[in-house]
C-alpha cells in the first residue's frame, strides 16, 4: 500500500461535500479510507497543527489537503502556509499548492487561469485590481470594455457579482466593491497631505476586485464536476431580470437533461488536463458559437452537482456519451485520485468492479 497523508483542519475535516453527517463535516473519514484502499492508498489524516510538530521524512510523499471558507477568511492563510511549507519540504502535494490560494480568491484564480489556459482555450480575458485609483488608470487608458461585469476577490454563489454598462456605473459599482474604511488612519492621512507638499493620500479603496466581459444573450451556464474521466453535469438557468446563474436556483437540469454541448464538455476535458489536477469544478457557458470559462476550482467546491445527477458523461471511441452513476461522493474523489495518479504511471487504476 501506498501511504497517502491526508492533511486536515482545526476540526479534523477534510473536503466539502453536499450530504455531510454531521452537517458542514466534510468527507467520512472511514468510509474515504476505505474507498483509497481499493486503489492501493493507505490514508493518515494529519491536521494541520500536527503536519511539521515532529520529525517526518515529506519529500516525495503524496499529500492531499483540505481549505476553509470561514467567515473572515482566517483559517485559509493558515492552511496556505501549511501546504507551501509541505511543497518546499518536497511532498507530492495534490493539487499543487497554487490552486489551494486560488481557491476562495478570484483575483489569483483568475492569474492561474490566464497563466495556464490564456484567453484563447477559456474565451476570456479579465483585468484584476487592488485599488479604485488602478481602474480609473486603466479607463483613462480605454482598456475596459463595455458592457462588463465586476467580482469581488472573495465570495462564492455569485455574491458581490455586479453588471456595468457605463463608465460612471462602473466606477460607483467599483467603489462600494473595494471600499475599505479605517477612519481614524484615514483623518491622520488627510491630515498629513495637509502638513507635507507633495504627499499622495493611500487608497481609501483597496478592496481587490475583477472586471471581466459580459457575454450578451446568455440565458444559462453549466457546473461541471470532474472526477477522472467521469464529468458530473447541471444547467442553471439565469436569474429572472438578472445576468446571473450562479447561486441562482432557477430551474436546474442535471446530468443528460442539462443538454450540454459536446464542444462545452471538450472545453471542460482540455481544461482539465491542462491544469492536471485530481478534481475539478468548473462555471462554463455557450453563445451559440464558442464556449466560455467563467470559474475554476480544483479543491474544496461543494458537490450537490453530483448529488442530483443520475449519470455522468464521459469519452467512449472519441464521443461523449452518458452512463448511470455508480459511485457516492467518497467513491467519486478515491476515484479522481487514483485517475490521476494514473494518467501519472501507466496504465490508469480500473474501476472497483474490475478488480474482483
């Protein structure tokens, strides 16, 4: 058997899930052991406390790892320094540490994604912020297209997300986004511009925030999970009067009735591999006449995407067809493990029913 360390939180979670027991538990730590052990995986969950307290040899180890979506973000950083720290000391960590900042965090998600897919496979290009001041440069410059739309650094289920048709809308959608207020510094601030000739006050707006295209026309987007070769599928219609599908609610279509395009689904796989990742969630959509990216994770996504499907779709002889769901969510994620592990050493793990 293979060991496979599984780093957890305070609470000795790892991952997030729909149907957790108790609720916001993460996986079963039991029942994913056993799932790992079909394919040669011996777990140890780890907490992140634990991870460097005593002497352990990490370099070359597998290591899969969990994230947090606290209130406050607190947590997250620390989890960060953690899997940075296991890269450094030489560990196998799956995904690699990159995509754990990239989660919960727009701005570097959007990095990556212009990094390692770039505007021609994902259909877009976005522009990232720190400051109010930064935008209103880059408008002076006529680099911001309109229509667009605005995302905060943080949030998920499409919080935060706003639309701008006009350079003065864009501007006050912009300054409640990335407003952050410290008053008392601020008056000193001002204060001090007053005394010092030449000083530049510092940005009362350093939210960070996105501004990306609005793709005209669009009435729906599909959430794709990936495990392996097993794409988990939901359409979700736009919000009635609003842009938005995300969070939404509105008339879900899971697995073979979300009438996903073969072109969006190949979108979906060639992201896939290209990120090189054990898993993956996805916000993809369709004008008619190409696909687009909009959002990726590659760790901690919820997973009630694969709860309400009956089927998956995957590539038989080079076409996308759908088959009836077998595994739970545990026996989903040892699968997307162990697909990788073999796409990594050939040839790839077979599924339990053909090991007996």
């Amino acid at each position: 058997m293979t060991p496979l360390y599984v780093v957890t939180d305070y609470k000795n979670r790892f991952g997030s899930k729909c149907r957790d027991n108790p609720y916001r538990s993460g996986y079963d730590h039991r029942l994913l052991a056993e799932c790992y052990a079909r394919y040669g995986l011996a777990v140890e969950y780890v907490p992140c406390a634990e991870v460097f307290s005593r002497p352990r040899q990490w370099e070359g180890q597998l290591v899969m790892y969990t994230s947090s979506e606290e209130i406050g973000n607190n947590y997250k950083p620390y989890i960060e320094d953690i899997i940075y720290g296991l890269e450094e000391a030489g560990a196998r960590v799956m995904p690699r540490a990159a995509f754990l900042r990239a989660h919960h965090n727009k701005v570097f998600m959007e990095l990556l994604r212009d990094q390692l897919l770039g505007e021609e496979l994902t259909g877009l290009k976005s522009r990232c912020f720190g400051t109010l001041e930064e935008l209103a440069a880059a408008l002076e410059k006529d680099e911001i297209p309109l229509p667009c739309v605005l995302k905060p650094a943080l949030g998920a289920m499409s919080r935060g997300v706003t639309k701008a048709t006009t350079v003065q809308e864009l501007i006050e959608k912009a300054k409640r986004l990335s407003r952050t207020p410290h008053r008392l510094y601020e008056l000193r601030d001002f204060l001090r511009s007053k005394k010092v000739p030449g000083y530049r006050r510092e940005s009362r707006y350093q939210g960070r925030f996105i501004v990306q295209p609005l793709i005209p026309g669009l009435s729906a987007d599909w959430k794709v999970l990936v495990y392996g070769d097993q794409y988990y599928v939901l359409k979700r219609h736009v919000r009635p009067g609003d842009f938005r599908a995300s969070g939404s609610h509105n008339n879900y279509l899971p697995g073979r009735h979300a009438g996903i395009p073969d072109v969006v689904l190949s979108l979906v796989e060639q992201v896939y591999r290209r990120l090189d990742v054990p898993h993956l969630s996805v916000d993809v959509a369709f004008d008619g006449k190409r696909p687009y990216l909009f959002e990726f994770q590659a760790l901690y996504f919820g997973t009630s995407t694969h709860d309400l499907c009956e089927e998956y779709f995957t590539t038989e002889k080079d076409r996308w067809v759908f088959r009836k769901k077998t595994m739970n969510e545990e026996e989903v994620v040892a699968w997307g493990t162990a697909h990788y592990l073999g796409r990594h050493r050939e040839p790839a793990p077979a599924y339990p029913s053909q090991q007996s």
